[in-house]
C-alpha cells in the first residue's frame, strides 16, 4: 500500500490540497491532475483508501476493512482513469446471493434468470414470475437516475456573480431539468407514479405489494437499509432497494463483485492513475485546521505537526461535519451554514466483523461437507434475516438502545474467489452486522468484555445456519461505530458520510442550498461522499466535485 510519508512535503504552494486519501479524494486529484494543476492528496493514517482499505491485520489474511463490495464504481471514471490498466481486476459473483433458513430450505440468486425462477418457484410460483418484472422495473428506475450521479445538481449561484457566471448558472440549469423532464416522459406516466412510490414508501409496502415469500422479502429488504439505522417500515426506505440492480461489472447491469485484493484495490488503482497524471499523495498527514485569509478565502492547511502547506483550492474528502465544524475555525462559516451541518443525521448502527478462518462454513441446510467452495459461498449470504418482521424486531432493539438480539448479518467470502488475499486452504470472512447502536444503553464498546459478548453473539447464530462456524475462527477484527469514527474518520460511524434519507439527498446534501460541492468559504470543496450523489464505493463525488473546481479556477 502507498506509505509515503509527509516528511517528504515540498514547501511550495500547491493549486489544489485534497484533505484524506479515500478514493473520492483520489478521484478527485486524479482528474484535477489531469486538468494540469499541482495536487497534493494528505492522509491522516498510514494507508490510503480511506474506506475502501485493504489490511493485513491478521497475519497472512488481507481484509477489506469496511467496504467489501464493489458495482457502484462509476463507468466513466472506470474508461476515463484506465482503472484496469492501473490494477482494477474484478471478480464477478455468480450466484450472487444465498439466504439460508431454519427449517432447511434455502434461496439463491444470482444473474441467472433460470436459477431464479427455479428457487423462488421454492417458496412461491407467483414470486417466481413476478420477479423478473420487479427487477426490470428497477432497472428502469435505475436508468432514470443513472445521468443524475454524474451531474452536478442544478445549484444557484450563491454570493456576488458576473453576468456570464449567472447567464451560464442559468443556461445549466435549464437544459438540466429539460433533461430531466425528457426523461420522465420516456419513463412514462405508470413506472412514473410506481417510481413516486418506491422513493416515498417503507420497503416493507414495496416488497409485500410484489411479492407474498416471507424469505424472499427479507433477502430483498436488506438492500433498502444495509448501513442505516431505519427499519424495513420506515418511510423512504423503499428507494434504497434500487442498490439491487444499481451498479455495474464490467458493462453487466447490476452485477456487484469482489476486488482482486481486496477494495483497497479500488484505491490503489485510483492513486496510480492520480500518481500517473503528475498528482502527490502523503501518508500519517493529518490536517488539523483549514487556513483562511481575512476569514473569507482559503490559503492552506495546517499539519497536526505544525507544518503550513499553501493552496489555492481545498477539497475535504472528510466528513461534511469533520471539515466545516472541526476543520474550519470558529466564526468564518454562517451560522445558519454550520447549524444545518450539526443537524445532519450522522447516527450508525453498523458493526463491522473481519474474520480469518481455517475452513469454509457448511451450511446444515446444504447437506454438504465439502472444503472446496460451493455456490452457497460466493455470494452474499443473508443470516438472521428469514423475514421482514425479523429485519424490523433487530432494529427495534437498536431503537431502545441495544445491540440487537438476533442481528442481521450478511456475510461474504471474498476468499472463494480471491485466492491472493489468504494462505491456501484458509479462507477470509466479511460480516457486515446490523443493528449496533453508537451509544448502549447496556454497556460501551469501549469495554473489551461487552465487545467480545456482542461478537459471540454474532457468531453464535451463525452456528445455527452452519454448525461449527465459532470453530474455525483463527481471530477476528471488529469495527464498531465509534472505531469506524476514531479508525476511519466516519463521523458517528456512518458509512455514507451522512444519512441517505429523502431529505438528505441530490439539491439537499450536504445541505440546501450547497449541493454544488462548494462552500460558503471561497476555496473550500466537499469532495466525499456527504457530497452529491452520497456513498458507497462510487467515485461520482470526487469527480463531480474536480470538474467544479477546474470550472471556477478557469474563472479567476
């Protein structure tokens, strides 16, 4: 991994800083490089890739820390950066999903449309029709979103502006939701009005309006509150279920796969094309402060060491909370500015369970005992989730303030495709865990005792799917929202920079009025994903965020 230290700063002005080193930081240096202008990328920790990290923690065994998937990488950085010239190998899954249940049946899915049809008929022959059409009207929801990621939101000009800056503010603006209203009508007036449905609904009402198998609900269910404190019924939350089809591998629609290397591949890929293009990245390079000139424009970055480093333009990969309340000093951002960041939803009740292990599970409802994998391995393998009211009973305990009971885990095994990233024969295992809320009610994440009572709690039920799971566990590690905030950055442990509700997304994120990914302080960027179009392993933010900046610096 990239390791170089700032030791080795130049001391010179830079036309752009980029504050953290995750791959929307990366993105964004990389096309700002591109565009002919001095860059400098400065990481806190001593690895790149922010969230999408790969770590030997354990001996021999390579973990994708927090993100473990990928499909949301956006295309055009993928053609335009030369990602798979730069290292990007992906490895698609096929089955893609696997939900095993109590009573010994089980679901997998996957691109194949005849393997669907065959498992759904399992629980449901009215299901196993509708399926196909579920998914192809997500699709077609997804093709009406896709052009918004890659835009910038159609933003009014804030401060003082020239006639040309308004006359062009104005022309964008225009042929934006033109584009828009074009497209809607190409949607047309039914998948117009289902689309107003999906985005406004609990999941719970989408799902049980398609489909009537409690187990099929539930594997579906995930997807619309995977990292996110909601329930299945929460208002909103049916959007999410978009993830389903979102994304790509490789041109295949909705495929998700695993990184050759882990996801901190995604990152590496990213940077070499950055490096490539003229950009400088630095490691242990924590920022400590935003530098202003008479409190209205940018002039640099303070080092934790003390060290100034001078720059034209900033763009913060951190938090939309870490740069404009804890970056910025006092006093230089409008109140009303920096109260709308403080009252962004930051909560989290993500865990996440990075495990090396001697042997691949064996699911009791497989009937199989084999140490080569099979297709209930490749996928992501959906526990603790039989049902809808099983989803929602795990985050009603979250609610009242404790870790839920029965969690709900999806488990991946990168490793079964990924023969670079364990020792032969052992195996590395992602459980993304919900629903682990900041603050117990019943103990503190800092106690080692109530951690490890939680992650055998975990690995208990999983015993039930897969007896004998706890006995291949070699070691594990745990990231629960307060190491996701003090390891990684993420304000409140939130994966996505921010919450991902209605009231939180394209013309308000970060917040209204200041979705272009510029600030009320001149100079100062938001290139992560609290920026437009939000998280995931995505790029969108980074690049959307260098076009803006290269936009205005023309201008000067």
């Amino acid at each position: 991994m990239w390791r170089r230290s700032f030791s080795t700063l130049p001391k010179k002005k830079w036309d752009a800083v980029v504050i953290g080193g995750g791959h929307n930081g990366l993105t964004a240096a990389a096309y700002l490089a591109r565009g002919g202008l001095s860059v400098a990328v400065l990481e806190r920790r001593h690895v790149i890739g922010g969230a999408a990290v790969t770590e030997e923690i354990v001996p021999g065994f390579k973990f994708s820390r927090c993100s473990y998937l990928q499909s949301l990488l956006r295309p055009c950085i993928i053609r335009e950066l030369e990602l798979g010239r730069h290292g990007l190998k992906l490895l698609k899954r096929s089955p893609s999903s696997f939900t095993p249940c109590l009573d010994g049946r089980y679901l997998l899915l996957g691109p194949d449309q005849d393997l669907n049809h065959s498992e759904i008929s399992k629980f449901s022959k009215h299901d196993a029709h509708a399926y196909p059409r579920y998914e192809k009207q997500l699709e077609r929801f997804c093709g009406f979103m896709d052009p918004l990621l890659d835009a910038t939101p159609p933003e009014s000009l804030q401060g003082a502006s020239s006639f040309n800056d308004k006359l062009s503010n104005k022309m964008y603006k225009s042929a934006f939701w033109a584009r828009c209203l074009r497209q809607a009508v190409s949607l047309g007036h039914k998948d117009m009005v289902d689309f107003m449905d999906l985005l406004l609904a609990p999941a719970s009402k989408v799902l049980n309006n398609w489909f009537e198998s409690d187990v099929l609900k539930a594997t579906l269910a995930t997807d619309a509150v995977i990292g996110s404190t909601a329930s299945v019924h929460t208002p909103g939350s049916g959007y999410v279920l978009l993830h389903h089809v979102m994304g790509e591998t490789d041109g295949e629609k909705g495929i998700w796969s695993y990184v050759e290397g882990g996801m901190g591949s995604v990152s590496m890929a990213i940077a070499n094309a950055a490096k490539e293009a003229g950009a400088e990245i630095f490691t242990n390079a924590e920022v400590s402060e935003i530098l202003t000139e008479d409190s209205s424009i940018v002039k640099g970055v303070l080092l934790a060491d003390g060290t100034r480093v001078e720059s034209s333009a900033i763009l913060s990969n951190a938090t939309p909370y870490r740069t404009y309340v804890e970056l910025v000093p006092t006093n230089v951002l409008p109140e009303n500015f920096v109260g709308a960041i403080k009252n962004s939803d930051y909560s989290s009740a993500t865990t996440k369970i990075n495990l090396a292990v001697d042997k691949l599970p064996q699911f009791q409802c497989c009937n199989t005992n084999h140490s080569s994998p099979g297709p209930e391995h490749f996928g992501t393998i959906h526990i603790g989730a039989e049902s809808m009211d099983e989803v929602h009973s795990a985050c009603h305990d979250s609610e009242n303030g404790l870790p839920s009971r029965r969690p709900v885990i999806e488990m991946t095994i990168p490793s079964t495709l990924d023969n670079t990233i364990s020792p032969p024969g052992k195996h590395v295992i992602n459980l993304f865990i919900q629903y682990t809320p900041y603050k117990p009610s019943d103990g503190n994440w800092e106690d080692p005792t109530y951690r490890e009572a939680f992650a055998q709690r975990c690995f208990k039920l999983i015993d039930e799917y897969a007896p004998g799971f706890s006995s291949s566990i070699i070691s594990y590690d745990m990231l629960t929202p307060p190491d996701l905030e003090r390891e990684i950055g993420l304000t409140g442990g939130n994966i996505f920079h921010g919450a991902m509700g209605l009231d939180s997304l394209f013309l308000m994120r970060p917040v209204k009025g200041w979705s272009n990914y510029r600030s009320p302080l001149k100079g100062l960027y938001l290139c992560g994903s609290g920026a437009h179009p939000g998280g995931g392993v995505m790029g969108a933010p980074g690049r959307n965020a260098a076009h803006v900046v290269l936009q205005d610096l023309k201008r000067i």
